[in-house]
C-alpha cells in the first residue's frame, strides 16, 4: 500500500509543477504502475509517445527532439487520465 501512495504523491507532485515535468518523470509513474499490475503501454508516436494504463490513453509531446522536458498540455491529459484512474483528486 506504501508504494501506491509513493505513486499518488509523485503524480500530485508533477501535477503541481506542470510546465517543468521530464518524460523521464511520467515514464517512471507508468512503470510503477506497471509493477502494480495496472496493464501499461507506451508506444512511439509521430510527434511524441502514447501511454496506456488500463483503458486510459494519453500522448505525450516534448518541446524538440533531444530535449527531455515535456509541453504543458502533455502534462494536463497524464494528470486528466490519473484523474480517471483515481490516483489523483484535482
């Protein structure tokens, strides 16, 4: 139980923070989630990666090739879709 609330606190974290978040960061919570059981995906994309958890979708976009922070609205649909899972209250 410890590790899912590790998860939520981190995604609360990046949630406060939305326009400083690495693709590193969101990586690591779909990982975790992964551990938990959740069925998880990520998958190249024309203009970023596509993350599944469970049946929820989410694209993630960076600013350039090469650079590691994520966009903003990239960082909106992770929180909306941890929303939908019930790891995060807005």
């Amino acid at each position: 139980m410890a590790a899912i609330e590790k998860i939520k606190e981190r995604i609360r974290e990046l949630a406060e923070r939305r326009e400083n978040v690495a693709l590193a960061e969101i990586r690591w919570v779909v990982s975790r989630l992964d551990e938990l059981g959740y069925r998880t995906s990520e998958r190249v994309a024309t203009h970023g990666r596509l993350f599944g958890v469970g049946a929820t979708r989410f694209m993630v976009n960076c600013h350039s090739r090469g650079n590691k922070q994520v966009k903003a609205y990239s960082v909106e649909d992770f929180v909306n879709a941890m929303i939908e899972l019930g790891l995060y209250e807005d």
